[in-house]
C-alpha cells in the first residue's frame, strides 16, 4: 500500500497527541484482532475505553466495557473512537461519537472499513477521519 501522505501527517499528530480512545467492537477474546490492537495501545500509555453492548458492565483490559459511546460518561474525555465493526454499522456509530463525544477529535475505520459518507460527515464537524487504517500498525512510526 502506498502511503497516503495527508494521512501520514494526520496519522503523526493523532499518535502523538491523543491520550483517550473508545475501543468500540473490543473483545475479551485475546485472539480477536480488537483485543491485541487495544493491549498494544494500553501497553503504549493509550486510556482505552471499551465499547461492546455483549459485555456491558463487564472489564475488559482491566477497563469497564460500556454498551454504546453515548453510555461512556463525558468526563472519560474521549478524543479518539477507533471502529471495529462492519461498513454499515459505522454510519451510527459515527453519528453516535459526534453527538456524545465532546472531546472527540479522531475517528478510525480499522482495516477493511471504509464508509465515505458517514467520513464526509464526521471531517464536516472538524474531526480527523482515518479509513482501513490500524493504529497498531501505523502509530509505531510515529511514537
């Protein structure tokens, strides 16, 4: 894949800056690819918030697992909501993050995700947007 330089710039500042991130997808099966992605992410000074409706009020990574991001109290200053859910879920879920979210600054489709229009809508309100990318994959460059 060639590297979108835009995106590597956003890429840079999003790694070095965000400190709060919504896992939402998060699984407590360690062999899932959202579970090994939010441990990297931990083990790298990332706050992890789990986001998964099947194991709401349950810990995961040793953080409790809310149902939904409009469940995650404003006071957990999430800046970042990194999506591990299929394309059509994302369009909600994107609009769930901008209207309950009030520090969000970065949304990220994981690899294989891409939802054009829900992206147009979240850079309209002024956040990053990063499609098919993996911050587990991407960030260790920048940090």
């Amino acid at each position: 894949m060639d590297i979108d330089f835009e995106d590597d710039e956003d890429i840079a500042r999003i790694a070095r800056t965000i400190k709060v991130i919504a896992v939402v997808g998060l699984s407590p099966n360690e062999a899932r690819p959202s579970w090994g992605v939010a441990r990297y992410l931990q083990a790298n000074g990332f706050r992890i918030i789990p986001v998964n409706p099947g194991h709401a009020g349950s810990r995961i990574l040793g953080e409790t697992v809310y149902a939904s991001l409009s469940d995650i109290p404003t006071s957990a200053g999430v800046q970042m909501v990194d999506i591990f859910r299929r394309p059509e879920a994302v369009g909600p879920l994107v609009d769930e993050a901008l209207g309950s979210l009030p520090d969000l600054q970065s949304i990220w489709f994981q690899l294989g995700i891409r939802n054009d229009a829900a992206a147009a809508r979240a850079r309209a309100r002024g956040i990053t947007v990063v499609q098919d990318r993996c911050p587990k994959i991407e960030f260790p460059r920048h940090l």
